[in-house]
C-alpha cells in the first residue's frame, strides 16, 4: 500500500515554520557515535524515513540508542556485533538508504573491517563510490569488490596526503572520520566544506579529535589512539528554509522561519534575492511577506540570469530543483544549470504539464520562461522521482489551480518530517491518502 498527496491549490498561507535538524549532518553524526565506546548524545535530530533507517541499523549493529525527549537520543556503542554486520540481513537493509556509506569509516578505523553493497538514495544520476574506497586504500586499507559488495580491511590505518579527486561531501566525511584514529597525519586537499561537514568536525574534536582547518578546504587530521563521548545539537536544515522560501513566494503567503542559524546559509538567501524574493532577517528567524509578484534581476550588462549549483560556498544542488519551480511564476527568465547531477532536471515535465513554459536544453540545463502570475500553473496527477523534485512539485501543487495527486511520496517522507502536518497548520491543504 502506497501513500500519496492530494492537494488542493491556490491557497495562501500565513504562519511561523520551524526547519527540522538538517538531514545530511544527521546522516554524518549518526554513524560518528560508532567511533567510541562512551555515550553521546545528539539532539535536533529530524524524524524524517532516511534518519529512521539509519538508527535502524545503528540498532542492529548493537548501539544502545535510547530516546530521552523530542528529537534528542542517547547512543552508546560499546557492544558492537561485526558478525551481524556483515550478514546478509543487515546488508540488504544498508541498501535501502545512501548514507549507510558512511558506516564504513568508523567500523573501519575502530574494528580494522568494513563491507557495504552497492547504497541506494535518490536516482539523481551516477554518485561514484570511488572517492570513498580511494581514500580508505591512501589511509593503508585493502578493499575488494565482489557481486555488489565492497571489502575492506586494514589493522590500523595511517595517516598520509589525500588530494581529492572530488569535492564529496560524504566522501569528505568518510575520510576525516578514518583519519581521526589512523595512526600519525592526515592532509586532506579538496575537502568539501559544507557547513555539515564543519560540523562533524567539531562534534570529532569535542569526542577528542584533532582536526585544523575546519570550514576550508584543507584539513589537518592528527590521528588519535580513542575517542570520548560528546553532546552535539545538529542545524537546522539549510534546504528546508530554503523550500520554505519558495513556498511563500509561489503562494503568495506571508510566512515566518524560526530559528535558521543565518549564519550558516551562506550564499543561499542572495540567490532567493536574485530571483526578487523579498524578506527581513529578524535575528535568527527569516520574515517573508506576502508578494503579489516578484522580478527575476539580469546580470549587469543586461544577459539572462544564469543560477547553477556549485560545491560549497556555492549554490547547493538540493535547492536547484526550488529555483526552477519558483522561476516559472516569476517576471522575467532565467537558465538553470544543474551541474553536479545529470538527471535531476527530468522532473520539469511534470511542471510542463502543469502549464509552466520551461525550455529543457539538455540534461543540465533549462530555460524557465516566467509566467509573472499571467496564466497559473494547473492540478496534474504526478509522480515525485526523488526528495527534492518532491517537494518542488508540491510547492507547485499548492500554487496550482484546482487539486493535484502526488505518488510516490515515500521520496518526500524521507526528508522532510511531517511536511503535510506542518504546512496544513498554516493553511494549506493537503491530504494523505493510501492507494
């Protein structure tokens, strides 16, 4: 039995948001409490499908997880199971979320072995494992790849140079967690440098790592022999303010976003900006009031706007797919250009459909032809492909004239926490449904 969303368009909302914790830090920190024996403890973790898979694993693996209040848990992992680990049980459970990747670094450095099948996660386009195994063999350990399943061993790793062949978050956040037991010094060259991975960094330190150049791309890694427990608080999720944005411009609500650490947004509300987006920071909260309209800016000598993703402190891809929808009520045009991903631009023909005048140049890019609210966009039947197009078409369902059915949305759930609760408890309607 598979759920959908019916939803009932043309609604303006008004109301406060509150963004959960930030999905990919969660997946990060999650698999760090397996570095040590002694409790940490980590709060404003997101109730959302991939983080509820991951504790599942966590407690198969024999992490004591207890839950002490909303969104704040207790993990202890001083009695790992390594056989049930490498059963096929567990494994074929790992397959199911993408971030069961990063299981591989703490069980590697603390245990000296490690397997993993080939992950699952969004069908966005290729997502290499080679950064990943690369980095592990520099470090001094011997993988094999047999039927779908990796292996890896080494007695203790050591520390060397690591010149990334890419900029990978969660290859990033591999390799840094290996590296916090290895044996001497760690350079890592082209590390990413999201604010989730500065914060894994530091939640490391706090455990007793010694990790410098924390926010760049160079990070220094002394390798230690153990490592302590911690508390550690998780962001709040830069790609769910972000959506929250959209929303209220495409609806024309007048919505306020609690507690978004402005801080650690980077260049994300300058592009909203770019796209005429207005909005007061009020402290740490965001302000959007309600706009009849807003302006796609050109670029100074009077050339199309061109908004594309980059690794950080660019753009981030996970927002792309809310520009694009945002654009086609906007007044003027604009060119994606989603660069990381080459099929995540292959949701637009829904939007098409839906009566959204968007121009598909090639799997990268799209022209996005705005409608300035002139003709609004109409309720299909459709089929979310993976998190982010999602909740796009959602956006777009809740702006749209007459009612939508969204399948598929499993995809939703598994990043963002109670998306219909909370949007229908500023106004919006949207209903679950079993079909």
């Amino acid at each position: 039995m598979q759920e959908s969303f019916e939803v009932t368009g043309g609604i303006s909302l008004k109301g406060t948001l509150t963004p959960q914790g930030a999905k990919n830090e969660a997946l990060q920190v999650l698999c760090a409490v397996l570095l040590t024996e002694e409790k940490v403890t980590i709060s404003n973790v997101p109730n959302i499908l991939d983080v509820r898979k991951l504790l599942s694993l966590l407690k198969g693996l024999g992490v004591k997880i207890r839950k002490t209040r909303t969104n704040t848990y207790n993990f202890q992992a001083d009695e790992i199971d390594l056989d049930f680990y490498h059963s096929d049980e567990f494994q074929e459970d790992a397959k199911k979320i993408r971030g069961s990747v990063m299981l591989i670094a703490p069980l590697l450095a603390r245990f000296g072995r490690a397997s993993l099948p080939k992950p699952g996660g969004d069908k966005i386009g290729r997502r290499r494992l080679d950064t990943h195994l690369l980095g592990f063999q520099k470090l001094g350990a011997k993988f094999k790849y047999e039927g779908e399943k990796f292996f890896l061993e080494a007695k203790r790793l050591k520390g060397t140079y690591l010149l990334m062949d890419e900029i990978s978050v969660t290859g990033t956040a591999n390799v840094v967690m290996a590296a916090a037991l290895a044996e001497g010094t760690t350079t890592i060259y082209n590390a990413a440098c999201e604010p989730y991975l500065q914060q894994l960094c530091r939640m490391l330190n706090d455990m007793g790592a010694k990790i410098s150049g924390i926010g760049s791309n160079l990070l220094t890694i002394e390798g230690v022999d153990e490592m302590g427990g911690t508390k550690h608080r998780i962001l709040p999720d830069m790609i769910e303010i972000g959506s929250f944005i959209g929303l209220a411009a495409m609806t024309q609500s007048e919505i306020t976003i609690k507690d978004c650490r402005v801080d650690q947004l980077g260049n994300t509300l300058s592009v909203f900006r770019k796209l005429g987006v207005k909005f007061k920071i009020k402290g740490d909260d965001i302000f959007i009031p309600k706009q009849k309209s807003y302006t796609i800016q050109s670029f100074i000598d009077g050339s199309i706007m061109t908004i594309y993703d980059a690794p950080w402190p660019g753009f981030t891809p996970d927002l792309i797919s809310i520009i694009l929808v945002m654009a086609t009520q906007a007044n003027g045009s604009v060119l994606i250009h989603q660069k990381m991903f080459e099929s995540r631009l292959f949701f637009v023909d829904k939007l098409i459909d839906m009566g959204a005048q968007i121009i598909l140049c090639d799997p990268h890019r799209a022209t996005v032809i705005g409608l300035n609210r002139k003709s609004q966009l109409r309720g299909i039947e459709m089929t979310s492909p993976d998190i982010r197009a999602g909740v796009a078409l959602l956006i777009a369902a809740l702006s749209a004239n007459g009612t939508s059915i969204i399948r598929n949305i499993h995809q939703i759930d598994r990043g963002y926490e109670d998306i219909d609760k909370r949007l229908n408890a500023i106004g919006a309607k949207i209903k679950r449904v079993k079909t």
